[in-house]
C-alpha cells in the first residue's frame, strides 16, 4: 500500500510524542521534502504550537554532486537495480502513486516492455536500450536534486524556515576515504554538533 503524506506525519507525530516522553530529542532525518513540509506547516498536526525546531540543510555544489550520483547510479546497476525494479514491473502499471513513482522504475519500463522481443544476434540493441534507461535515471536524479534546491529555497524565503546550511561539497571532493571522513567530521559534524549544542541551550 502507499504510504502517504498523511502516515508519515501521524508516524512521526507518535514517535515524536514517545521520544520526548522518555526524555530524548526526536531528530527527523532525510526524506522528502515534501513530507517534513507536510509535518510542520499542516495546522493538522499541529507542529509548529507544538514543538521548537532546529533546521540543518547538508548542501553540496552540483557541479560536484552530479559526478558523484551518476556513479552511484551505476553501482546501483553493478548491485542488481535492474532485477529489483524488473521484480515490481507490471505491464499494467501505474506510475502514478506509490514506489512506482520512484525514480529508477518509470525509466525502466520501455526496457522491460521490449528486452524479451529482441533475439540472440540483436543484444547490442538490448545493450542500448538500457544504458539508455541508466542514462534517463541519471538525469532525473540530477534533475531531483534541483528540484529539492528549489523547494529548500521557498521554505526559507517563503515559508522563513530558520535553515543552518552547512556546506558538504569537500568532503565530496575528496577521493580517498580517510581524506573525506577527515573533512566530513570537520565540515559537517562539528558545526551541525555546535549548532545543537546553541538550540538546546534555548
């Protein structure tokens, strides 16, 4: 079944609640955009006359950032991706709502529709036909992640969230492991730590 909006700001509202009630902080990491806008602006839910809120927006330069999730995208593929998404494919589907919407299934769709079609002396045209869904996903992938700039933009000028941005883009630079857990403690950690350290004093 989908699971909505809606379920994950009654979930989220509930761990919330269970969270402080045993004396903890209650930290929402990840997801979408759209679901944590969802949680704090629906009267609803009743966030924000509920709770204080600490914003941290983790940013890396797209410049840097498309190389990295296109080589992502092809471990993906090395990992199984193909056979994943073949094993929710339905010629029937809608792509529409639920995890059918997610990006890495629409893109496969014309390759499942047409992989079994082509013969043994015709697997170079097979071969095209799925670098050239890899290829899609790696372009909305990118595409998403503007579209996430976009939206954290509004939130802040429209919407006045109080977003700390901490800037990622070295740590991505880096190539060697050590190297970028190095820059990752220094340049994400430690500010996000002092940045919570000053909300909690409040």
């Amino acid at each position: 079944s989908d699971f909505t909006s809606e379920n994950f700001c009654a979930q989220a509202n509930c761990y919330i609640k269970k969270i402080i009630s045993r004396g903890y902080v209650p930290i929402i990491i990840g997801g979408s955009n759209s679901y944590i806008e969802k949680l704090v602006e629906d009267p609803t839910f009743m966030f924000k006359s509920n709770y204080d809120s600490c914003f941290i927006w983790i940013d890396v330069d797209v410049s840097t950032l498309d190389p990295f999730l296109r080589k992502r995208v092809d471990h993906m593929v090395q990992k199984g991706l193909v056979d994943e998404v073949r094993g929710i494919f339905s010629p029937d589907a809608d792509y529409s709502r639920g995890i059918r919407l997610s990006i890495g299934v629409p893109e496969m769709d014309k390759y499942f529709r047409e992989e079994n079609k082509f013969g043994p002396c015709e697997d170079s045209t097979k071969k095209l036909l799925l670098e050239s869904a890899v290829e899609e996903i790696k372009v909305n992938t990118c595409n998403l992640v503007r579209h996430q700039l976009e939206k954290i933009r509004r939130l802040m000028d429209e919407k006045m969230w109080p977003l700390h941005r901490i800037d990622a883009t070295n740590v991505f630079k880096e190539k060697e492991k050590e190297g970028a857990d190095n820059k990752w403690k220094h340049d994400v950690l430690k500010p996000c730590l002092e940045i919570m350290k000053e909300f909690l004093k409040q």
